[in-house]
C-alpha cells in the first residue's frame, strides 16, 4: 500500500508515493514553463499549466509504482498563517480530492511550508526529530523563513515563523541577479555555477533586525557591481554569499533564542552547494539531497503516510 502527496506550486507540478511498508519514495516533478525573460508566472497561469501537467505525471508515477493507494494528501496552501493562500495549490488539492473520493480512501491536507520540511528531514533520515521542537529553514523563491517546529496532534508538524525576510525572498533575489546576467529562469543552477569560478573575498555586513533579514539592498548592490564592470561571477558570487551571510546572522539569532536546538535546511535556496557547504561546517545543520530540498511532494507524500498510520514513523524515524 502507498500514500500519495500532490505539491503545486508556483514553480513547479509534483507528485510521490510513499511506500506504507517500507517508507520508500518515487516522486515525478516537472517545472512549469516560464518565458523566455520572464521571472515568473501569473497565478492563473500556473494553475492552468499545473491542471495540464498533473495527468502525466501521475501516469508516469503509477508505471512505476502500482501499489494500491491507501491515502492521499495534497498541500492546499503556502503555510500555517491565518490568510495564507495562493490560487496554485486549488490544482493539487482538487485532484488529491478526486482521486481520494474515486478510491474511498482518506484524503489529509498539509501546507507547502510543512512538505518542505518534511522532505529535508526525509532526506536527511532524521524524520524522528519530529516527536520534539527543532529548528528549521525554509529558503526558496517565495520564502526566507526561520521556523520553530513543534509536534502536532491534528497537523503533525506546527511551524512557527520566528523570524524572516522583510523584503525579498532569497530565491527571488537569486532570479532577479540571475535575470540581470541573462540567465534562465528558476537561475538557482546557473547562478551557483558562475559563482563557483570566482573566489573574490568580499566582505559581507548583512542588514539584520531583530533576527529578520533584509535582502532588497543585496540587488540594488550587484546593479551597481555590474555597472561599474564587475564581472558575471564576481556579481553571482556576492549574491550568494551576501544569502549566506543573512542565513548565518538569522541562525545565530535562532541558537541565542531558543538554544541549540537540532536544524535542518529546507527549500530550494538550500541546494546551493557553497551555502550547504558554509551552514553545515558553521552550525552542523541537517541539508537534504536536492531531489527534497527543492520543491517536490515527497514531503507530503510522507505526512500522508504518517497522519494514515501513526506507526510508519516509529518504523522510519
């Protein structure tokens, strides 16, 4: 038996089964198409391209996986904060729906910001953390937030935003310098990739306020580095260090606030390779492999399982 997770966000269709046995997971995910020079999509857009892309993807999970599916879960908005909502996940939640009243089985809703962490504790075989408080990131195209997670009867995971971004998100930031160099849209990949053959040591003052960041000041700086004839890496260089440098500054606010807690980094930000690198030597935080930090269902998928069967997470944790 399985437990199925939908994820639809405003990046990208996914969709995963969890094994109910042997904890498992196969997980198809495709991107949604963005335009040339754009750096995003409208929300009726990406619900539309969602409600095209789900049907394959679900084809293609079910040729390679055909165990029965006992339950399915779906992400029906971007976190657990009153008035939280982005059109997107209506596609996730209808289909999670439809398929749970076709095959008479339960069907659990879970936020975005839950699967997420839930993935990189998958990921990072660290799913007992959740029976106690633990620390976690969530960094990503739409989000730059510190979270204190606790256990949760009904919901599993309760995330509780203790600090963030006032302005821009780090993966937007990323995007933007990224649309700045002429890279493709999501620039994450393409952005590491040039930083990583510059190694100018520059020296970063992130600006802070009581443990919250601010990131709108970092693009105002690499336009002005390219202007003035700093090169492509030199600029994608300072991006990334300058996200590093607010995560740094946000995690120290975190220990000092509520002690050294375990941590795990969640959400596509944190596949950055130079920012896993630095975070895990400073700080000793759990990453998850890129396939469960980027945006995925993997997540959902086992909270599915976990809220259908209380003992999967005593047989995975």
């Amino acid at each position: 038996m399985t437990a199925l997770g939908l994820d639809t966000s405003n990046y990208t269709t996914s969709t995963a089964l969890c094994s109910l046995r042997e904890g498992d997971v196969v997980q198809k995910k495709q991107l949604l198409p963005v335009a040339e020079g754009q750096m995003g999509l409208r929300q009726s857009d990406a619900l539309f391209h969602h409600v095209r892309q789900l049907p394959d993807l679900l084809e293609a999970l079910r040729a390679e996986q055909a165990a029965p599916i006992a339950c399915v879960g779906a992400s029906d908005r971007p976190q657990q904060t009153e008035g939280s909502y982005m059109p997107c996940f209506l596609a996730g939640t209808g289909a999670g729906r439809e398929i749970a009243a076709s095959l008479g089985v339960p069907f659990y809703r879970f936020t975005h910001q839950q699967g997420h962490v839930a993935a990189a504790l998958y990921g990072a075989e660290c799913l007992s953390w959740m029976e106690h408080p633990f620390l976690a990131f969530h960094v990503s195209g739409g989000t730059t937030d510190a979270l204190l997670v606790e256990p949760d009867e009904e919901s599993l995971l309760r995330c509780r935003v203790v600090a963030r971004s006032l302005d821009l998100k780090a993966g937007q930031l990323i995007d933007r310098v990224g649309g700045m160099l002429g890279l493709a849209f999501p620039a994450g990949p393409a952005l590491e990739a040039l930083a990583l053959t510059d190694d100018t040591p520059f020296k970063i003052r992130p600006t802070m306020k009581d443990g919250c960041c601010h990131l709108s000041g970092v693009q105002n700086q690499c336009e002005t580095m390219l202007k003035n004839g700093a090169s492509a890496a030199q600029v994608a260089r300072f991006c990334l260090l300058s996200v590093e440098a607010a995560v740094v500054s946000m995690t120290e606010h975190l220990f000092a606030t509520f002690g050294t807690l375990p941590l795990v980094y969640a959400g596509g930000v944190m596949s950055n390779t130079l920012l896993r690198a630095s975070l895990s030597a400073r700080f000793g935080g759990r990453f998850a492999p890129p396939m469960f930090s980027a945006d995925n269902a993997a997540g959902i998928a086992v909270l599915t399982a976990i809220r259908y069967d209380g003992s999967f997470l005593e047989r995975r944790g």
